[in-house]
C-alpha cells in the first residue's frame, strides 16, 4: 500500500478523532488537541497531483502542567524535520517552517520553470501510551523532493516524564535475549517464515543466529511495539516493518508499567 496514503489516512483519523465528541462534552477542553499546519504552493490541494505542500499534525497537551511534554515533542518533530528543511529555519514556529519550504520551491521553479512535479513532507505524530512515569509517541513523516520515489520513515519514543529522558531498549526490557528470541519468532511469523528459513534467502539484511534489535522503541496500552523503517534491514521493496509484542506475553521482563 502506498506510504503517502497510509500517512495521510491517519492524519485523516486523528482529526476526526478531536471531532467525534458526544454533544454534552462539546464544550469541554480535550486532554490532547491535535493541531493541524498546511501550507501549499498557490493553494493547490494535497491530493490533486503535483501539488507541492507542508501537512504537520502534532498532538498538544492542554494542561499547562505538561508544557514540558509538548516541547519534547516539539523538539523531536523538527529534530526528525531537520533531514527535509533548511538548518536555519528548523528552530521556528512550525508554520514558519512549512512556509519556507514552499519559498524554497518557488525559488526552485523560478529556476527551473519546465519542472512538472511536485515536493511535499508530510509529518504526521500522535501519542501511544501514556501512564504516571512516562509516555510513548510515534512520528510518521514522508517527503518527495524528487528522485525515483518518496523517502518515509517512522519513528517511535518513549519518555521518563521527570527527567525527560528518551528511553532504550535496554530500559524498557530487562532481559534483551529472551526478548530478541521472541521478537524474532514474532517476525518470522510475520514474514511467513519456518524456523529453518535463512534471513539471507529471504533478502534480509540480517545475519542468521544473530538476529537485530533497534532502539526505535514504542509502547502502547498492551503491547511493546519494534519498527524497522525502509531499507534497514531490507530493500525498499520490502517496506518498513513494525511488530507488536504484547505486555502480557513479555511477562516480567519489562521493566515499565
């Protein structure tokens, strides 16, 4: 399924999401506010074709308690934004941002006024977990500034709420052999390989008996989520990967509540 799409159908989910309220709650302040920047090229609408556009959905907590959050959040988004806008906008509002990058193909098209197509990044984050001690979010972002396809990518976070400290693998799970032991059974299933099955054949970059484990790292209310993004341990053609574990079955090896 096309990246572009799924991205755009969870922004999609997430807005109506903020809208699906009962009538009695209306007038109610959410716990999250999903706040919506678009900016395009002459107004076109992202989904007519070469339309060049920004599309950021970030989640913001409405308590003035958890600022500190929001500017965590904040921050990784532009640190992840940093790859597809110029350094010496990245620190400004993230409108600000998105309006530089049409200037920057305006620019381009002044230069280059037979170009047909059109760039676009879209940067899509919502919060997965969230307890006392720490919360979890998820960063989707894809971009076309050319070339033979879309660059995307998906990276997940989870943060010690005092500290604000980023969490690691080796945070979240005690005992990283018999998890990566789990964590590969799930992937062969997923990948509808038997145990006998080589990585290599299969066109994994991954060497057998010495299966990987990242620090791209999630949590939800059930289960621990892995994510490979494309090209890490496969060719683009094989897409990105993201595995569930739940909490359950990890059982007391899990270090986080």
């Amino acid at each position: 399924m096309n990246t572009r799409f799924i991205i755009c159908t969870i922004l999609l989910g997430l807005i109506l999401s903020c809208d699906q309220r009962k009538p009695s709650q209306q007038a109610a302040i959410p716990d999250i506010i999903m706040n919506n920047v678009l900016v395009s090229y002459n107004d076109c609408l992202p989904d007519s074709i070469n339309c060049t556009y920004v599309h950021i959905l970030y989640p913001e907590f409405s308590d003035s308690t958890k600022a500190g959050i929001n500017e965590i959040i904040s921050n990784k988004i532009k640190t992840i934004a940093s790859d597809y806008f110029r350094e010496d906008v990245i620190h400004d509002t993230f409108e600000y941002i998105a309006q530089s990058f049409i200037e920057d193909y305006k620019t381009f098209k002044t230069d280059f006024p037979d170009y047909q197509f059109g760039w676009y990044v879209v940067l899509a984050s919502e919060i997965t977990f969230e307890s006392d001690q720490l919360f979890s979010f998820r960063i989707d972002s894809e971009s076309f500034t050319g070339g033979a396809h879309p660059n995307s990518s998906t990276e997940f976070f989870v943060i010690e709420k005092r500290s604000g400290k980023e969490l690691s693998t080796t945070d979240i799970i005690s005992d990283t052999s018999r998890f990566k032991e789990m964590f590969e059974e799930e992937f062969r299933k997923e990948k509808g390989m038997n145990q006998e099955q080589s990585f290599a054949d299969r066109g994994f970059y991954i060497n057998d008996g010495d299966f990987l484990l990242n620090d791209n790292i999630g949590l939800t209310d059930t289960s621990v989520l892995v994510h490979f993004n494309p090209y890490e341990i496969a060719p683009y053609s094989e897409g990105a990967t993201t595995l569930e574990i739940s909490k359950k079955s990890i059982g007391n090896i899990l270090k986080v509540e």
